[in-house]
C-alpha cells in the first residue's frame, strides 16, 4: 500500500500543528513561544491563531496575551464519536475487557497516512497511573497496534523501515526482529509488546478487519508488565480476539 500522494497545503499544515502543539502542551502559551517552537513567523501565526479564534478552535486571553485550545475542537470531538459507528460499538467491549482484567482498554483507528488516533478509552477509573485520552496520536508503527497494522496491511519494505526508524522505541529494537514477529501477528490475529514501545508496559492489540482482510480499526489494552502473567496475557488475548470477531461481523452488517 504506497503512501498516498498530498500536495501541501502551508496554511492548513500550520493551523494543524498550532492546534496539535496547544493540545500537547496544555497550558496556554503566548504567540511568540508558539511561533518560535513551531518555526513561524510570528506574524502567520498570529493570522493562524486569529483565524482559528473565529471558528472558537482556540481562545485568547487578553489580561496575558495567551492562547490555548477552544471549546470549538471538543464540539467536533463529540460529533466524531457521537457518529462514528466503530468507536460506539467498541466502547462496551473495551469496557467489559478492562474491568474484567483490570487493564485499561481502547480502541484506536490508523488514519491512513502515518497516524494511529485513540477514538475510546475505557470509561471506568483505574489504579494506572498512564493517561490515554481520545484523540491521543502515536506514530503508525507503534506498540502493539503498529505490528497489526504492518502484518494487515500492503505496505512497501522501505516505508516500513522509514516509520519504524520514526518510531521511539523505549528499549531498541530492531527491524528485523520486529518484523520476523508480523507473521505470528497475523496468524494468531493478536499483537503483543511487552515493554519494547513503553518500559515496564505490555501493550495488546487485535485488528478489527473489513471484509478485504486489511485492518484499520483495532482494539487494545495496556497494562503494568510485573501484574500480567502468562495465563492473565492469555486471557486478555482471548477477550480481545473475540471481540474483535463480534465487531468485524456487527461492522460488515451495516
């Protein structure tokens, strides 16, 4: 599957990485700090910010001259999940799986350029101290759901070895070895990475598949690698293929 052809549009790129930089950082920031860590110009990115102000995309404090996020981006966040229909079928799945085995669940989609994007968390508290939120973003080649994505999909060797390389691996790993684990991913229909992505973390995935076999939807689960022993790893393994048996037939019935 080659990466597809986009022609760049500056302007929107930038709105893009205003908005990303605002959610990353939390507290809100001046434009002269915005522009200086995202390389702009402060004047285009005063227009930027202006712009998105008008759309309530960011807010504008004048007491201290600071932007930070507007109520605007949780508007579309909840028309997203209110109609996406994987994200809404995925929710009680991912809800029984992590009360049941005390994980935190999720379920993510890759979004077709180099992006995996959490759209449901868990909606019970837990005792981990990771903090997943929708919307959160992880490069496409990821923990466990970048194996899936790789082992499920068309993708050429040298694109691969380009977002691995992207990649922040916590404990090295090398390509080869990563790669020689795709075959068993898509044999078993299930992911695992005990603590190559996050130190100390087993992540789990399994791809929820269309009809063509290819995957772009997955469930998941993290958890503290010391609490997770073999026969716990199976019995989550187990959960999550089921269900994403269950949502691969309730999707191909739409």
């Amino acid at each position: 599957m080659p990466a597809p052809t986009i022609r760049p549009v500056p302007a929107v790129r930038r709105a893009n990485a205003i908005l990303h930089y605002l959610a990353e950082h939390g507290e809100p920031r001046g434009v002269s700090r915005i522009a200086r860590d995202l390389q702009m110009l402060p004047s285009t990115c005063l227009h930027i910010l202006r712009e998105l102000a008008s759309a309530s995309f960011v807010n504008f404090m004048p007491t201290d001259k600071t932007w930070s996020l507007g109520p605007g981006v949780l508007t579309l966040a909840r028309r997203f999940v209110d109609r996406d229909r994987f994200a809404l079928l995925a929710q009680s799945h991912i809800d029984r799986i992590g009360q049941r085995h005390g994980v935190k669940a999720t379920a993510s989609v890759y979004d077709g350029h180099r992006s995996i994007v959490v759209v449901a968390v868990t909606a019970f508290d837990d005792d981990m101290q990771v903090q997943v939120r929708v919307g959160r973003r992880v490069p496409m080649l990821a923990s466990s759901t970048g194996r899936c994505i790789a082992a499920f999909n068309d993708f050429p060797l040298e694109q691969l070895k380009q977002e691995f390389a992207a990649t922040a691996w916590q404990t090295p790993l090398g390509f080869a070895k990563w790669r020689k684990q795709l075959p068993e991913v898509k044999a078993q229909g299930l992911a695992v990475d005990e603590g190559w992505y996050r130190k100390g973390m087993t992540l789990m995935s399994a791809p929820v598949c269309s009809p063509d076999g290819s995957a772009r939807r997955f469930i998941g689960i993290l958890g503290i690698s010391a609490q997770i022993d073999g026969a716990r790893r199976q019995a989550i393994g187990a959960a999550l293929v089921q269900s994403a048996r269950v949502l691969e037939q309730a999707l191909s019935a739409e």
